[in-house]
C-alpha cells in the first residue's frame, strides 16, 4: 500500500542549564495544533524488531504535583479505552477502567 499522505507530530524543549525542561512545545498542523505550549507530555512508541516499548516522559519543572496527578489519570483513562478500541477485550478494559477510579480515589481527584 503507498503512503498517500504524511504528517508530522514536532516536539521542541526547552532546557535550563542543567537539561531540565523549562517549557515544551508541541505542533501538529493536521490537528490545528501550531506552537502550542504544554507542561507534560509521554510518548510511547513500539519498536517491532525488538517487540518492546521506547518511551519519552517529559514535564516542565514547574508542572505542579497536583495537575501531573490529574494528567496521569487521565492518561491511565485514555489508555484503558485505547485498550479497549485496539483490543476489544471488554473484560481487561473495564479491569483497567476500575483501577483508574481506584487510583482517582486514593489521589482524592473526584470529588
């Protein structure tokens, strides 16, 4: 199958002298993203020769504790219902989906 289009997902840090992000952003013209700043982002990708995960986790140094809480839920949400999608192992995800409202509970994040 040939490749009818391309796009492109850019991430730019920016780091102290120590090589610590002080601020990221992020662009991906076919979402309407341009320049956007953001405090976090974790970008996972497969590596099928060796059938493991590479990764990138970065957050600002002024990403405060309570909202890198809130965005690993939300990540952990995310993921449950991509598992689902991408799987569909209705039982595994709604395990998934239970640990997250375990896990907003015992980070107090729903009220």
């Amino acid at each position: 199958m040939a490749v009818v289009h391309s796009s492109k997902i850019e991430f730019e840090v920016g780091l102290d002298e120590n090589k610590v992000p002080e601020k990221i952003k992020w662009n991906a013209q076919d979402g309407g993203v341009t320049s956007e700043e953001t405090k976090a982002f974790m970008l996972s990708v497969w590596d099928a020769k060796k059938k493991d995960t590479l990764r990138i986790d970065l957050w600002t140094k002024d990403m405060p504790v309570d909202e890198m809480k809130q965005f690993f839920h939300q990540t952990l949400v995310s993921m449950s219902q991509t598992f689902q999608r991408a799987t569909n192992d209705e039982k595994m995800a709604a395990t998934m989906i239970d640990f997250c409202d375990y896990f907003a509970e015992k980070l107090e994040l729903k009220k």
